[in-house]
C-alpha cells in the first residue's frame, strides 16, 4: 500500500538521484561544459584567490651575474555569496488517497510530478546562466487589463510565477502568466495590470537580485564583479566588439585570436541568439558551404565552427554571439541538489491549511569566471 513514508523513500532512494543528474547535465549545452565544485566555499559564501598573469621570477643574465630578483604571483580575491535555488512539487491528499492501492497509478503521479519539476528547471537555470544575476524578465511597456506589451519575450514561458517593481518598489507580486504571444510582444497574465505603470520591471517571483551570476553581470562592465571595482584590473573585463555589422567567419576568429594573444583563452564555446544562427546559416549558404553539426555532452546537437560548438540559445540577446573558454567557469556549490528535510528527516510537509503535500528540492550555488579577459561578446550583429 502507498503511504506518505513509500513516497519519501522513493523520492528519496529513487528520484533524487535521478533528478539531480538530469538538472546537472540536460538543462542546457553550457551547463554540461561548466565544473561542479564544492571548493573555495566558506559559510554562505564563495571565496576564491584568482592569480593574475604569470610568476615575474624570471630573466636572463650573464653567466657569473646576479640571479633574477623572485616576484611571487599576483592575486585577485573574487567574493561572491551563495545563491538559493528552490524547486517544489506538490502532491495532494486525495491523489495521494486515489492511488493507495495501485502502485502504477502512483508512480505516474509522481512521474509528473518531476517531470513538471524538470522542466520548470530547465527553463530557469537555463535563463540564469545567461541573466545577470537580477532575475530581470522584461521591462513593461503598456497595459490593458490583464494583458500588457512588454520589451522582450525571450525569458517568459506560460505558468511563470512574476513580481513586477517600479524601481525598487513591488507593485504586483505572484501573478502567473496564462499566455505569451512572441510575435506582437505580449502576455496575459491572472491578475489586473492596472497597478502596473509603463517603465515597469517583471521579475521571477521573489528573485529580484537573488539569481546567480550568469553571463549577463559577467558582460555588464558597468558593475562591479565579485566585489571588486572593474577599473582595478583588466582581469575583470571581457572583450565586447559592439555594432559588429554583417557577420563573417573572419568577425568572428577575428575575437577567436585576440582572446587567445590577449588572454590565453582557447574558445570552446560560441552561443548564439535565433536571428545571428539564421546569419550564420546564410552566410555558409551564399559560399556554398557546408555547416558542420557536432554531438555535444548531455544528448544535445549544435552547428560547428571550425571544430567549436556553435549553438542557439533563446536567452541569449537579440544579435549576440558570445564566445567563451569554459574551463575559466566553475559552479561553485555547498551541496549538490538535496530535498529540504524537517527536523525529523521527512521531505514530505503538508502545506498549512491545506490538503496537499509539498516537496522542496534546493542546491546553493553561484557561478565564478575565473578570467572574465578571457572571454568575448559580439554585439550589434546585423541579421
């Protein structure tokens, strides 16, 4: 017979495991090429000694000359705090009732369950790695009711729980958008809009400023990074080649080999938004050229440039390449992903006041470039 204590053992012993390989190596391309670490966490917070340029012990001189004088090497300390990521699911006691005699009928419910949980997560770990760190969605442009324009549609999904803020002040928390029209730049939300001013910024429920340290922050050279002040080292600043213009293969190795003069990088990943992968397309096609497609880790498939991944990614800004070495980005962890236990070991919680069974999956984390330098963007690309 199921009971509560069959389902947390087998969301426990058989699901977790399960559940935590898929989130590490099928969310997204980048995420497989990224290492997991536990090291350089201390407390809630990731502290990392990263060495700039190279030991300045070296030099020659003459054969009974004074040796060369010892410079050790030159560090940077990046600090960044460990960012919270939930995922939930939840059960309810009448399914849970339903099923007690049938173990088929509940292993689909918990099937999905998870499946739901999976694909939730994809999508928002996806956005994250190439967000800024914010959990800006898109800005508010006009409302009409439930519906409103909004600037961008790249990051919204249906069933997405979202705040909207004026500047730093919430105006509209957990509404759930029901409908995403891409093409005219729309959504429809569950609740009134009127309170929501045009200026407006959406953002995942109680994310604001919260998300890890995706591309996005790593690219907005504005900002400081990792707590400390851009215009202290050249480390913290990658390259950016703004209003690029038509696309080529020599734009792009043209980055390829100042990363490789200036940096030492070598690109083993390009990540492009749709309308630069159409470009690219149409370029080999007007020279007659064939596009090489590469197996990547994680099941996934991309286009190849000149043996490097070239792969599409809907997070990624509108005429946006960016080229990365992904051996300088490491996911710093406390723990892989863990159920939330009670005091008592149980994972199952029934909500208060509710007949329903909730579980909640959480992995604290952040994401650290050890040499922004060594990475590019291509910006402005004409499609």
């Amino acid at each position: 017979m199921v009971t509560i204590n069959s389902a947390e053992n087998a969301l426990k012993s058989v699901y977790l495991g399960a559940v935590t390989e898929l989130l590490n190596t099928k969310v997204n391309p980048l995420m497989t090429k990224i290492e997991q670490t536990t090291s350089d966490v201390w407390g809630k917070e990731i502290r990392k000694a990263v060495s700039v340029g190279i030991n300045g012990g070296i030099g020659a001189g003459d054969e009974a000359g004074s040796l060369p004088a010892a410079h050790g090497n030159s560090y940077l300390q990046f600090v960044s705090t460990l960012k919270n990521l939930y995922g939930q699911i939840e059960i309810s006691d009448k399914a849970i009732r339903a099923s007690a005699n049938d173990r088929g009928a509940f292993t689909d419910l918990l099937n999905a369950e998870i499946d739901g949980l999976l694909k939730a997560s994809k999508f928002n770990l996806g956005r994250m790695l190439y967000g800024d760190g914010t959990g800006l969605l898109a800005m508010v442009v006009d409302t009409d009711g439930f519906t409103m324009d909004v600037s961008d549609t790249r990051n919204l999904i249906e069933g997405l729980a979202v705040d909207f803020y004026s500047e730093d002040t919430p105006v509209l928390t957990n509404a759930h958008i029901l409908a995403v029209d891409h093409r005219n730049g729309t959504i429809t939300i569950d609740k009134s809009a009127t309170a929501i001013d045009p200026g407006s910024n959406m953002y995942v429920q109680g994310s604001k400023d919260r998300e890890i340290t995706g591309l996005g922050a790593i690219f907005d050279t504005t900002k400081p990074l990792y707590g400390i002040d851009r215009s202290t080292s050249s480390v913290l600043n990658p390259i950016k080649n703004s209003s690029t213009g038509a696309l080529s293969e020599t734009v792009i190795q043209n980055v390829i080999d100042r990363l490789e003069t200036q940096a030492g990088s070598n690109v083993d990943f390009i990540a492009v938004s749709a309308d630069v992968k159409y470009a690219y397309m149409d370029y080999m096609a007007q020279y007659k050229r064939n596009i090489d497609v590469m197996n990547l880790d994680g099941g996934f498939k991309s286009m190849s440039f000149n043996g490097i991944p070239l792969v599409y990614d809907r997070f990624v800004p509108d005429g946006t390449m960016y080229l990365l070495d992904t051996s300088a980005f490491h996911l710093h962890q406390l723990c892989d992903w863990r159920f939330l236990e009670t005091e008592n070991g149980n994972i199952l919680r029934q909500s208060q006041g509710y007949p329903v069974y909730t579980a909640t999956l959480v992995k604290y984390c952040d994401l650290v470039c050890d040499r922004p330098n060594g990475q590019a963007v291509i910006n402005g690309i004409l499609t």
